[in-house]
C-alpha cells in the first residue's frame, strides 16, 4: 500500500497559493502551523485570514488544526473605492476581477481539480488495501473460529464416550470415527467490496455557485446577494459556467471590504474546524487546540485540566500529543457523561481518564502534574468570583516546579488575578501576534502579477503590548498570553511557568 500510495504525487504541479480564515485573534497560531505542517512560504496575514503558499497535498492541508476553513486563493487585490465613483463603475470594476485575468481562474480550476482528483485516488487505494486486509482477517478469524468449534465439539463428544466407554465400548469408537469426518470444516469466503471513485466535473459541464460576503463602507454600498448576482453573471459570460445554488460542483468565495478584496475556492466541503471526531461540541476546537499547543506537551508527560467540561482541550491534545498521560476532572455528571461520549467517538479511551471531583479538591499529591491546561469557565451560568484564586492555589499545589499552567480566562477573571497577584508583568511580544522574523502582516495586498508587499509588523506590535499586563500569581510566573475571540466575547491563553516549589 505505502509503495502505491508513494506513485502518487499529489502535490501541486507548482507551489499553490492558498489562504485560511482563523478566529481572531488564531492568526499567529496558524501561522507557525502552516510553517511547521505544511513547509509555507510568503506566510502573511490579514485580520481573520492567513495566506501562504505550499507544496504540501490536500492530506497533510486537512490535518491544519488552528484552521477554521481552507480556501484556493485566486485572487487578492486592493479595495474598491465606493465613495469616488458610481455605482456602475464600481459594477464593471467587480466584473474585472474575472474579465481581465482569465488565465488565473482557469490555473486555479485546475489545481483544485488536481488536489480533488489525487485525493480520491489516495483514498481509493488507501480503502481497498484496508478491505484487502480485513478480509485476509477475516478469514483467518473464521477458519480459527471454525477450529475452535470442531475441538469444543470433539472434546464435549468425548467426555459423552468416556461415560459410555465401561458399557458399548467397540460402538463409541465407531461413533469417535464417525463424528471426526462429519466435523470437518471448509473456509468460507468473502466477497470483496469495491472502493467507489470520486468523480470532478470537467470544465464543459462545471457548475457553481458565489458565497459572498461584504463588510465595511461596500456594505452600505452593496448587498452580499448584488455582488454574487454580478460576479456569477460574469462567469457565467466568461467561461460557459452553469449557476446552481443547490448542489454545485464548485464554489467560489469572495470577500469585499475596506482593506483588500479576496477571491477564492473552498476547498473542502466540511470547514476544518468541524471535527468528526468530537460528537458533542463544547470549546471551540480551535481555541482548544491552540491552548494545547502553547503547552508545549512532550511525550511521557502528565497533563491534567481540572475543569474540563465536556474534554474537547484532551481530546485536542491526545489527537495530536498520543503518547501522553491525560486526566481530566469535573463535578458535572452531564458533563463527564459527554465527555466519555466524545471520547468514544473520537477512539481514545486508553489515552484519557475522567475523574468525578472538584477542581478546589484533588486527590493527587503535590507536584505530580507535569501540564495544566483549562478552560475556566464563565458568564452568566458560572459566578465562580473570588473561587479564581482558591482553584489557582490548587492548580499550583499539584504543578511540578519548572510545570506549564495554560488558561482560558475571561477580561473578569483577569482582573480578579490582577487583584490578588504578587506582581505584574509586561505583555511578552509572543502574545500579540508572532515573535517569528520571517512572518509579516500583510497591508498591501497582492496584484495580478503574484506578487506582494508587506511590512513588518513588530513595531505596531510593540506599541500595542504597553496596553495589556499579566498578573502573576504565587510561584506561577506568566510567560505568554493571547487575547482571541469566542464569537461576542473575547478571552485570554494565559501561559504561566511554576518557578519553585510550593510547598506541601
């Protein structure tokens, strides 16, 4: 299997240009991701997007965790201006976007069908060595399970002879012979099931549709519906294209507003942060992921979240940390019940363990834990109030000297550890968006020609990191944080390194 699959190059013919949304607030995380996952290059971003450039095929692009959907780029180009000129002109400007540059969309067709395209082939050939395999098991399973039987039989037979045996002993030889050949098992055989291809549509019978979305001064301008109204007539009168809005073979996105006009391909149906692992959702997998990635978890080591919820953080972690000690406590029935459901799911039961017991009480001794990472709850459902301080003590107890401590705490939470902290210290440069050189944001975007301009964004960085403080907290001594959406709230990842010993 491995030396078919090995044939099959599926990488672009050519390094694509691709470029994903992230939660606000995800970019630096994405970032280094697509560096690290995928060797990108020309890795910039914009608020909620990040664009880079990889050789990597459609495989190694689902595995992109901090990801929330992934998009072929074709195009990305300055603004248009809707204070200067008419609204017909602006009409003709949209249309330009697929008039003037035919040759990229067409390319773009075609890198998006090759990725589909080896990606079924992949998989048929992945499913029919894994059918290949289940039925040499299964086989094997019936002829041993076969075996089994006849001795079990034989053996059930001759203890009925040996009671016998004092009174008829020539007829229960006779009946021995006689029931050996009667047992006798043939194997059976399994008929083999077919991988089914996946079919792309050829550019002749290609169908689409446009998911637009405007913000900013074009809004006021523009509904999204007027926009995919202009920019589906134009493909249609460009390349021959049907528009359907049910069921298409492809579908372009194109986001208008007062920074950049990005236009795309959505290259999987099903958004990467959607896991299909997770049955009952709680924490955004994303963020969850992120919080478990700023651990830095190594294998061997003891990670524990006492608050966990319904174990979407362990989940998370276990899907990409495996050989890794996992525990995770709540006093939620509700919620330890979901999570033994997810873990399920998700085919993880001897990675993790779920404890019923309070986060202010746990029944482990001092400094065992190499790793905490947890989602602290609040809102309206949970006043937890001066208990931060309380779960913090406890969280410390059982940290080992030199332990990681990530949490996810709301603007409330951060005041109250401001309040009952030692000291405070300086938003480390980590926590804005990258303290990586070679990563820049993008503020010009990019023309026709491929090419783009940016500037480095560490001086606006530096100027934005005087605003936030970190509260440390007893012997935990705050390392990075992150501020990030959660949709109309915002939170922060608090990273904190435990810098000597508690004491018992």
């Amino acid at each position: 299997m491995a030396a078919r699959l090995a044939g099959l190059d599926s990488r672009p013919a050519a390094g694509a240009r691709f470029f994903c949304t992230a939660g606000r607030g995800l970019e630096p995380f994405l970032m280094r991701e697509v560096r690290v996952r995928l060797q990108a290059t020309q890795v910039e971003y914009v608020s909620g997007k990040v664009f880079f450039t990889t050789y990597s095929d459609l495989n190694m692009l689902k595995k992109l965790k901090s990801a929330e959907r992934l998009f072929l780029l074709i195009k990305k180009q300055f603004p248009f201006s809707v204070s200067s000129i008419s609204k017909g002109k602006i009409f003709k400007e949209m249309q330009r976007l697929i008039n003037d540059d035919p040759e990229s969309w067409l390319n773009a067709i075609a890198i998006w069908k090759n990725l589909l395209e080896l990606d079924a082939k992949k998989e048929k050939l992945s499913l029919r060595d894994a059918n290949l395999l289940k039925r040499k098991m299964g086989e094997n399973d019936t002829i041993i399970a076969k075996k089994l039987k006849a001795e079990q039989m034989q053996a059930t037979q001759t203890n009925k002879e040996c009671q016998l045996e004092r009174q008829i002993e020539e007829e229960t030889l006779e009946q021995r012979d006689g029931l050996t050949k009667r047992h006798k098992f043939q194997e059976a055989e399994l008929q083999n099931v077919g991988a089914k291809g996946v079919d792309t549509p050829n550019q002749d019978n290609l169908t689409f549709r446009v998911s637009c979305r405007c913000s900013g001064a074009i809004a006021k301008t523009f509904s999204a519906q007027e926009v995919g109204r202009i920019i589906g007539i134009a493909l249609m009168k460009q390349f021959g294209w049907k528009a359907d809005l049910r069921n298409p073979n492809l579908e372009i996105f194109i986001h208008l507003n007062d920074i950049y006009s990005v236009v795309g391909i959505p290259v999987l149906r099903v958004p990467l942060a959607s896991r299909a692992y997770i049955r009952t959702a709680g924490l955004r997998s994303t963020i969850a992921w992120a919080m478990a990635s700023v651990a830095e978890i190594k294998p061997g080591a003891f990670v524990l979240d006492p608050m966990c919820g319904l174990g979407t953080i362990l989940l998370e972690a276990a899907k990409e940390w495996p050989n890794v000690y996992y525990v995770g406590a709540d006093v939620s029935d509700s919620q330890l019940q979901g999570a033994c459901d997810n873990l399920k799911a998700a085919g993880l039961t001897d990675k993790i363990e779920f404890l019923k017991v309070s986060v202010i009480g746990l029944p482990l001794p001092s400094e065992c834990v190499d790793i905490i990472i947890s989602d602290i709850p609040f809102g309206k459902k949970f006043k937890l109030g001066k208990d931060i301080k309380s779960i913090l003590q406890e969280m410390e107890r059982v940290l080992r000297c030199g332990g990681t401590v990530v949490l996810l705490l709301s603007e409330d939470h951060r005041r109250r550890l401001k309040d009952c902290g030692e000291s405070s210290i300086p938003l480390n440069f980590k926590g804005s968006h990258t303290d990586d050189p070679g990563i820049e944001k993008c503020l010009i975007p990019e023309e026709n020609t491929g090419t783009s301009e940016t500037v480095s964004f560490s001086s606006e960085a530096n100027s934005q990191e005087s605003l936030h403080k970190m509260p440390a907290f007893g012997s935990l001594v705050p390392v990075e944080c992150y501020q990030v959406s959660l949709g109309k709230t915002d939170a922060f990842i608090y990273k904190y390194k435990k810098s000597y010993s508690s004491g018992p």
